[in-house]
C-alpha cells in the first residue's frame, strides 16, 4: 500500500449525547466501568487500529451530559489500558491551560514507558470559564492567549521529555556508572507564563517520546497545530469542506517542514438496508427530551441560557456569545443556522445529535471512506460508537471491506504508536 488509511476509536463511556444511555441495549455504567473499555479498546485492537482516544474536560454544570459528569481520569484510565493491551496506541486529552507542565510530562512520560511506546498527548486549551473555579479562580485567558500558553507548556514538556539522550542511562554494573550526565540536559525554560529548569526525572521511551495530537479548528487552533501538532482531530464535515482544511493545514505545516495527519471524528451507523440505519438512529433521536438538547448546546457558548428564547422561531442573534468558548464550533452553529435559516429547536436537536454522514450499508459506509480518503479530504478516521453495537459492526462488518480494498492494513506493522502512525520514529531521539 503506497498510502494506508489510519483508524484510531475514541472510548466514551455511555457516548456523547444527551440521552442514548437510555436505550436499552447501552451499558448505563460504562462511563466509569472498566470492562467496557478493556472490551472496546481490544475490540480495535482487534481490527488493527492505530489509537484509542480519551476525550476530557475540566468543568461541569447539571447542565453537563451525562458522560461528562461521571467519568474516569484520562491518563489512570490510559496506564489502565496499557497493561491489557499490546499494540494500540493510547492517546489522552490534557488541558495546557490548568496543568502543570512538569507534573504532565512525567505522567505522559511514564505512561510511554508503561505501554512501551504507545501513548499520546492530545494537547487542548479550556474553553469553559468555570474550570477556573476548579483551579483557585485562575481567571480563564482570552482565547487567541490560550494557544499562547498552549505554546509554552508545549515547549516545556517537549524540552522536559528530551532532558536525557537516548543512551544516557549506561547502567555499568562492573564501574558503578549508573548514568552519564554529558548526555543529561536541563531545560532552563523562560517564558512569559512558564520557568522551568528541569531534568526531568525519567529518560526517553521506545518511540523517544508521546506522539502530539491537537483538536482546535479556530484560525489560531489551525496554525498551532500546523506548527505542533503530529495528529489532528477536526470535526467531519463534507469532503470539500475538509479538503479545503486538509490542504491549509499541509501548507502550513510545510512551512516549518514537516505533516500533521487529518485525522475527523465520525460515529457511523451501519444497518442490513439504509432503512435500518435510519432507524436506528431515530431510536436514540427519540430518547432526547428538547430540554437535554438546549442545554447540550448552551456548553458550546459558555452555558449560556437558551431556554429563554422561543423555540419555533430563528436561532437567536448571540453576538459575541461563545467567541471566548468553543469559538470555531460556535461560529459554525451560528453561520448555518444563519444561512438554513434555521429554529432554535432544529439547532438544538442537531447539536445534541447530529446526524451521521456515514450511516447506511456496511457497503454504502466503507464506500464512503474510501471517497473520502482517497479525494485527499482525510488521513484516516477517528470512531466513535454513540449508537448501540454501532462500534462492534464497523469492525467486523466494514474494516474487512476496507481491506479487501487495498487501504487498510491487515496486521501491526511496528512497536510503537509513532511507527503505526507512519511518523519519524528517530525524529525525537
């Protein structure tokens, strides 16, 4: 294969809607229950994929989803899954605006090790003002300033992870030589946010260091991640959408020399007939109370209160609202409920459950995948299983459909997540 598509499975506990816990065929204690993701990152190891992939967030409201209001801690979960598993790469949300940068690149370290090479940062700003309240009242920055920071933590931690070489530890029983300290480098990192003097106090993994995932689609979240980021999780859209975003991110990335892979989130629906697909994710629509969805939406604008607006009547002139939140997804909801001409009510029922581009057949889903991959649109997908058994079907039902057709991959071709990903495994040594 001179091009391999690259699969990775977000692990969402009881999933990302409002109310699908409530259907009957979904285990309501998922989200803190340890079987069902030991089963489901098997599950994609199984099927060859690159990742799983922990989402996180740092505040919530009774407004909050269910998922989000009882869950496990990322990088416990993450050393979890590492010890029962053997070649997924295992990749985790951490905010770089409330923690500290050396506390995380020894967890990150350590969980690198702990697997042997398999783990990821995906490196996001806190977009929720109330976080803060959760960290001694440190006032939320302005948006554009989060990446700002972003960009200092990042250093320090990458500058953290490179305080020893690759042969600094020589362990000479026979002369007592434990360490060569020529080849131990401290940081004496000054920024404007961070002072960090370093070592850090572990050496280098298999893969030299934790592959750098970024999420933010905002004009300053697209250029840090052409600088940074090795990953990029994007929201999918429609392939002239993401093409267009496929390609700014290349070429602008190529400037500093080097490729992130585009990798969307897509949570298909695969059924016996288009028909069953449909039904099966009006089954889950049908579970959403009005009230659940306005108030999943009011978390992409900061909380704000959507109940006091009609519902049947055009989605409300917000203003500035959301610009400091979510900025590059509540732009978007404003846009097409302004070009649709779209209610609050549709607004609302679409956000809390958006209606899959990849539903159908096994066939009409692997079709689609192919299109998209091969329009240079995407790098590959990241899936989520929202819908009951959705998960289970894409990978027996649809990766062996992708196989047969040349684009993915039938078994692990390398150790560690950096070499499954196609990345430089010698880059950061």
């Amino acid at each position: 294969m001179s091009r391999q598509l690259h699969l990775g499975a977000i692990l969402h506990g009881i999933g990302s809607t409002t109310d699908g816990w409530r259907h009957p065929d979904i285990d309501a204690t998922a989200s803190t229950n340890f079987d069902f993701y030991q089963q489901r990152a098997q599950l994609a190891e199984q099927a060859f994929f690159d990742f799983v992939f922990i989402a996180d967030g740092l505040f919530i409201s009774e407004t909050s989803i269910p998922h989000f209001l009882n869950r496990f801690e990322p990088i416990t979960l993450l050393a979890s899954l590492a010890q029962v598993t053997k070649h997924i790469g295992l990749v985790g949300t951490f905010s770089s605006t409330y923690t500290d940068p050396f506390t995380l690149a020894r967890q990150l370290m350590s969980l690198d090790h702990l697997s042997k090479g398999r783990a990821g940062w995906n490196v996001v700003t806190s977009p929720q003002a109330g976080a803060a309240k959760n960290y001694n009242n440190r006032t939320l920055p302005p948006h554009d300033e989060r990446y700002d920071i972003a960009k200092e933590h990042l250093e320090v931690v990458q500058g953290l992870w490179r305080s020893f070489e690759e042969d600094a530890f020589v362990r000479n029983k026979e002369t007592g030589q434990y360490v060569d300290f020529s080849k131990m480098h401290r940081t004496y990192y000054k920024g404007n946010y961070y002072q960090v003097e370093g070592p850090l106090n572990i050496g280098r993994s298999p893969q030299g260091e934790p592959v750098v995932f970024q999420a933010g689609a905002s004009e300053k979240g697209k250029a840090f991640a052409a600088k940074h980021a090795e990953a990029i999780f994007t929201h999918s859209t429609s392939i002239p959408a993401m093409k267009e975003f496929y390609d700014e991110i290349t070429d602008q990335a190529a400037v500093y020399e080097r490729k992130a892979l585009v990798l969307p989130g897509i949570s298909p629906i695969i059924g016996e007939t288009k028909e069953d697909a449909e039904a099966q994710y009006q089954a889950v629509a049908q579970l959403i109370p009005i009230e659940n969805a306005l108030n999943y939406l009011a978390r992409y604008f900061d909380d704000h209160n959507f109940h006091q607006y009609p519902l049947d009547e055009p989605f409300p002139d917000l203003g500035t609202i959301g610009k400091e939140a979510f900025r590059s997804t509540t732009d978007k909801i404003k846009q097409e409920a302004k070009e649709r001409g779209l209610t609050l009510r549709q607004v609302a029922i679409e956000q809390a459950l958006p209606r899959p581009l990849f539903m159908g057949t096994k066939e009409d889903v692997a079709d689609l995948i192919e299109e998209w991959f091969n329009q240079g649109a995407v790098d590959g997908f990241i899936i989520g299983g929202d819908y009951p058994h959705a998960f289970e079907r894409f990978v027996h039902e649809v990766v062996p459909l992708l196989q047969a057709k040349g684009i993915y991959k039938t078994k692990y071709t390398h150790d560690t997540l950096r070499g499954n990903l196609g990345l430089d495994e010698k880059k950061r040594l």
